[in-house]
C-alpha cells in the first residue's frame, strides 16, 4: 500500500505492528496494520479489499 506524505503526517503511528494490532482489537470497526514506506513505523486502514485480515490470536 502506497501513503502519500500528506497522510502519513496525519495518521497516528504506532512503532511495533503488536502494538498496532492491540488497537485494531479494541477498535469498532474492521482494521488493519501496515507498515508505511515513509516513516516505516505502522499506519491503520479500513481497507481490506483483497487483503487477509488477521484472526484474533494469531
């Protein structure tokens, strides 16, 4: 997945892809980690099209 500097500069990051998946787990809404090729820490997204989304506990 390609971010643009404009949004990697407005999403909140997380250093450890563990540290982001907790909060995909308390989230709402279905989410998923990635990890951004500009600040290469990790990013949520909404999208999931054509992506696996990981199973609880896994």
């Amino acid at each position: 997945m390609r971010t643009t500097l404009g949004i990697c500069e407005k999403k909140r990051r997380y250093r450890t892809e563990r540290e982001a998946l907790a909060v995909t787990l308390a989230a709402g809404v279905t989410l998923r980690p990635y990890r951004c090729e500009l600040c290469r820490q990790y990013h949520l997204t909404s999208r999931t099209k054509g992506k696996r989304i990981p199973r609880p506990g896994n």
